[in-house]
C-alpha cells in the first residue's frame, strides 16, 4: 500500500518520495507515518508558496514608487509642450489674419464670371 501511495504521487513531490524511499524500508513502514510525514511535507510546500507570492507583493509596491526628482522632470517637459502649443496656435492665428486666403474664387453680386476668357491648352477654344 505503502509503495502504491508513493507511485500515484505528482512529479512535482519525486523529491520526497526519493528521501522516504532512501531512508526507511518500506516493507515495514506504517501507512501513518507515510501520511504524517507527506502532509507534512504539504504543508512546508503550501508555506513556501505562500511567502513567494508575499514577496512578490511586496515587489510590485516598491516598484510603484517615484522619487520627486522624476516628478520635476515631467513638469518641464509637460510646460516645454504648453509653451509650444501656444507658439503654433498664435502662428497659425497669425497665419490666418494675413496669408490664410482660400483658393476659391469669391463673386460679388453683378459681377460676371470669366469663364469665357479662358483657352484649353490642346483644343484652343
């Protein structure tokens, strides 16, 4: 039974099965001690996997931290990029008041179109 309980067992617990295996005969070994010492075993393994994902914890907070010299270093550049957004919006203001004309033709009323001025290139009409 001893022997049966050993087989059935994941490959992640080959360790231990190998120490009980080295370390005591198994013709003679209660089936309690067996239980006794692969709970035990259970428990060291669900304790180390327990402090692994506290100290995982613990790192993901320590990486969150900033130091204000960072802090300082976003604000020049958040204010470098205010004061050149300021700069091309005065530039296209400025762009508009006196060269921003549009290419459409605008007519006044009563004034006749010159469309019958114009002369295409290959037919001269």
């Amino acid at each position: 039974m001893v022997r049966k309980i050993l087989r059935c067992l994941p490959k992640s617990w080959m360790p231990k099965v190998t120490a009980i295996e080295e370390a005591k005969n198994l013709n003679i070994l209660p089936l309690e001690d067996l239980l006794g010492s692969l709970m035990t075993h259970e428990l060291s393994m669900q304790k180390k996997d327990d402090d692994k994902e506290k100290e995982k914890k613990k790192k993901k907070i320590v990486a969150l931290k900033s130091s204000p010299i960072e802090d300082s270093k976003d604000d020049d550049e958040n204010e470098e990029l205010a004061l050149i957004t300021r700069k091309f919006m005065k530039f296209l203001a400025s762009k508009k008041k006196f060269g921003g004309k549009t290419n459409k033709k605008i007519y006044q009323k009563g004034e006749s179109s010159n469309l019958e001025e114009i002369i295409y290139f290959e037919c001269n009409k």
